[in-house]
C-alpha cells in the first residue's frame, strides 16, 4: 500500500485529568504525569494552543514537555522518594549494564535512514533498519519494529535518539541558559515557531554576557 505503520504503547494522554498507563516504575509514573501536566499548561498559550497546526510545532511541544517532564519528576522523587518495599514491578527490577549505546545506534540510524530516503533508496532504508532492530535485540534492546512510521512518531521528541531535528539540543541549551524550570517554560510558552525558539536563544546568551 505504500503506508508505513505501527502500533505502540502510549505512556499516558493529556486528557483532563491525565491518562497514566499502569503497572509503570514509580519514576515512570511521575515522569508521565508531568510531561502530560505540561501538556496541558501549554494548552492555554500559543505553543499548545496550536498544537495540531504543523509538524514544528507537535515537536516544540512534545520537547518541551519531554524536557521539563524529566526534571519534574526528578524533583517529585527527590521530595517524595519512594519507600523501600518488599514489592518489586518488573520496572523496578535492575538490569544488567547495556552492552551498547543504544542512544547513539538510533541516532545513527535515524540519520542514515534519512540520507537513504532522502535518495530515494526506501528499500535499502527499509533493510537497514531490520539490520538495526536484529542487533539492538542482541544486545538486549527489544523493539518490535523499526520503520518509518516508528521515526515519525518517536522523532516528534526532538531530545531522543530517534530525532534528526535541531530542535532538541536548541531547547536543551535553551534550558541551560534559563534561570529556572519555570523561567523555561513560560519563555517557551508563548513562541509558535523555530524562529521564535532561534529569537529566544539568542536573547538567553545575550543575557549570559551581560554582568549583572
């Protein structure tokens, strides 16, 4: 058909209240929470509002809660540290030390999925990322599938392996160069566009510069 599918798993919805899959770790669970909290703050400024508008702006949105969901929920567990319990979940079982980067084996091979594509070799782009999936899954990283459509929904998350979009180190240094989570999220908040996070970013180390 010429239509690249895939069936995932969500973690959670920004439904009102928040959709949170179960049987998740304790750090998951908050994590999810909070990306999907963010999501529905954004909802009532411009970036969220325009959620459905482009591309762009679903992964400035995605990145942003992505980003400010992690450091959320590091500062809820830090507060709020789960008590030591005789009940373990298979999320909270330790895993032996990965064998690989798993980060920089997608991120590779997103790239080189894209170069492919991009020259119009789809079975050779399609081969290599079976390749991929073979040898991550030996190296114990089990992914059902690797395809084009699993690039499109993961690479919405421009701050993960499977993204080839400058936005996620842009918002990353964004972030570094804010004063606060807060400061951060308001900031970025109110643009609608890449320009306007490229605008921000060079405010941000304007600012850096300038004695206090």
């Amino acid at each position: 058909t010429g239509v690249s599918s895939l069936v995932v798993n969500l973690g959670g919805i920004a439904t009102y209240p928040s959709t949170v899959r179960e049987y998740a770790s304790y750090e998951n669970v908050l994590e999810t929470a909070a990306h999907e909290w963010l999501h529905q703050y954004l909802f009532f400024h411009p970036l969220g509002s325009r959620y459905f508008d482009n591309e762009t702006l679903r992964t400035l949105n995605e990145t942003v809660a992505n980003i400010g969901g992690r450091e959320i929920a590091d500062l809820v567990q830090q507060r709020f540290p789960l008590p030591q319990s005789s009940f373990v979940t298979a999320a909270d079982e330790p895993r032996e030390e990965p064998r690989i980067d798993f980060r920089a084996e997608m991120h590779e091979l997103r790239l080189e999925v894209d170069r492919l594509l991009s020259e119009g070799k789809i079975g050779e782009a399609e081969a290599l990322m079976e390749q991929k999936r073979e040898f991550l899954t030996e190296n114990g990283f089990y992914i059902r599938k690797i395809n084009q459509a699993y690039f499109a929904f993961h690479g919405l998350y421009a701050d993960t392996p499977a993204s080839s979009s400058p936005i996620g180190p842009k918002m990353q240094e964004l972030r570094r160069l804010s004063p606060s989570l807060g400061d951060f999220v308001r900031s970025v908040a109110e643009i609608t566009s890449e320009e306007d996070l490229d605008r921000l970013l060079a405010e941000r180390a304007v600012e850096g510069l300038t004695p206090p």
